[in-house]
C-alpha cells in the first residue's frame, strides 16, 4: 500500500470517527428532533443543486417536470453515485390512485460510521441527511410529494430497504368535484340552520299568542 493510499484511509476513518462523536455529542446538547430539523435541511442544499442541473439537462423545469417517475429515479440515482449506490427493487403499478412507490437498496457515505458506532442506527437521525437529499431532489424533478421511509425488517448491515412513496396530485376535474361536494354539504348545513331558527321562532311565537 503507498503513502497515498494510507493517508486517504487515515482520512476516511478519521471522519467517520469524527462524524458519529460531533453528531452524538451535539444531540445531547440540543436534542434529537433539533439536529434533525438541521440534518435534513442540509440534504436539502445539494439536492436542489443536483435537480436542476437534471432538470436543465432534459429541457425540464420545475414548471413542467419529469412525468415518468420511474424513467426520472433511474436518471437521479445515476448522477448521484459518488454519494449513493442505490438499486430499484420493485415499482408500484401505474393505474394507482393517490401514490406510487419505488422500493430502492440504498448504501449512502454515512454507513460505515453509522454501523462502528452504538449510538448510532439505520434510519435515525444521520440519515436525515439522506431523507432530505431524497425527498428535495425528487420532488424538484416530479413536482410531487415525497416521503422516504426507511424499512426497518428489509434493511441489513449491507443495505437499507426504502420505500420512495410519490403521493400524487388529483386532477382537475376531481378537486372541482371534491369543492362541489363541499359547497352543497355547507349549503346543506346553512339552509337547516335557517329552518331550524325559523321553526324556534314560529314555537315561540305560538307560545306568546296562547299566553
């Protein structure tokens, strides 16, 4: 092994060491929800990097993104391999309603020094970063919701299992028939109101008159 090479492996073992002590340490300080908050807006900054040069590649924009989830995934994990070594599982049927899933293996930078450590766990809160690089970077690129779920029974020591849940938009015609029903249900609840004020008062006149 030459010096370069020892010295790059001196490196990489010091930040791993160096990562997962600051990261325990400054949880205790100011709290897990706290440095998560951070930890995901981190992941944020670079995955809007990354989305717009995608989107500037294919002639996209955030206006008129990417239609074809799985066609875009497969671009996003190839331009993101010097952080991420993620594989596509399994995609969830076309014709679904309200979301549609990819199922990825991932394998990000923080593993190792998420595995050498007790403090530290798959799907806590290192991987906030990742949450965030994920959900940002894609929703950029689908104009969608995206939420990263870390499967617990499915990851191992050499992979973790998640679940990228898109959550689609209802069409036009279905928010215009969802505010319909809710006009007519508001119109509904108004015109009992009135019946009922007016019933009230036709009692209590009645009972004036008799007495």
């Amino acid at each position: 092994m030459d010096d370069n090479t020892e010295r790059l492996k001196r490196e990489i073992i010091g930040l791993r060491i160096f990562t997962g002590s600051f990261l325990a340490e400054v949880e205790k300080i100011f709290g897990t929800a706290t440095i998560k908050a951070i930890l995901n807006r981190l992941g944020q900054k670079p995955a809007e990097i990354v989305a717009e040069r995608i989107l500037e590649k294919y002639e996209k924009s955030m206006a008129k993104p990417f239609e074809n989830i799985g066609a875009v995934y497969t671009i996003f994990e190839n331009t993101i391999t010097q952080l991420y070594d993620s594989e596509i599982i399994s995609i969830s049927p076309e014709d679904s309603d309200d979301k549609f899933v990819v199922r990825i293996k991932n394998v990000c930078a923080f593993r190792h020094s998420i595995r050498i450590r007790d403090d530290l766990s798959y799907g806590g809160t290192l991987c906030e970063f990742t949450m965030g690089y994920f959900e940002t970077a894609l929703k950029i690129l689908t104009g969608l919701k995206v939420e990263y779920q870390f499967l617990t029974k499915e990851s191992t020591d050499d992979y973790c299992v998640i679940d990228l849940v898109f959550r689609k938009k209802k069409k036009t015609e279905e928010i215009l028939e969802i505010k319909e029903t809710l006009e007519s249900e508001e119109n509904s609840k108004i015109e009992d109101e009135s019946e009922n004020k007016e019933l009230k008062n036709t009692e209590e006149n009645i009972e004036i008159s008799e007495s």
